[in-house]
C-alpha cells in the first residue's frame, strides 16, 4: 500500500518512484535536525525514519483520528 502511495504521486507528478524518495528522504532529513521534532521519535533505533515508517506512522496516526 504504502509502494502504491509513492506510485501514484510519482504518476501524478510526472517524475519516477526514486524522485519521489529522495524528495522525501531529503525533507525528513531536514525535519531530524531539530533534535526536539516529533519526526525523531518514528525512527528505529535513533535513527532518521526511512519514507516507509514516516508512511506507517501517518497512516496509523489517521486511523486513530478516523476511529474517535
């Protein structure tokens, strides 16, 4: 599910899957810089979140909101 989302913004955007990542990629990066952003607690380990756990943590964050 998640492949398909990046699938379809890359078809809607005109651009491949891989652009898709590395624009994602680049702006996770630079939301992790703040040592205080909520993004730094998606990440495994410490580490920065890859776009698939971003996507997880987004969509399970939706079907909470969508069940209150």
């Amino acid at each position: 599910m998640k492949k398909d989302i990046f699938k379809e913004v890359a078809r809607k955007n005109g651009v491949t899957e891989e652009e898709v990542r590395s624009e994602i990629e680049k702006s996770i990066a630079e939301a992790c810089k703040d040592p205080n952003a909520p993004i730094n607690k998606i990440g495994k380990n410490g580490k920065v979140p890859t776009p698939e756990e971003v996507m997880e943590h987004v969509l399970k964050e939706l079907a909470k909101a969508n069940m209150s």
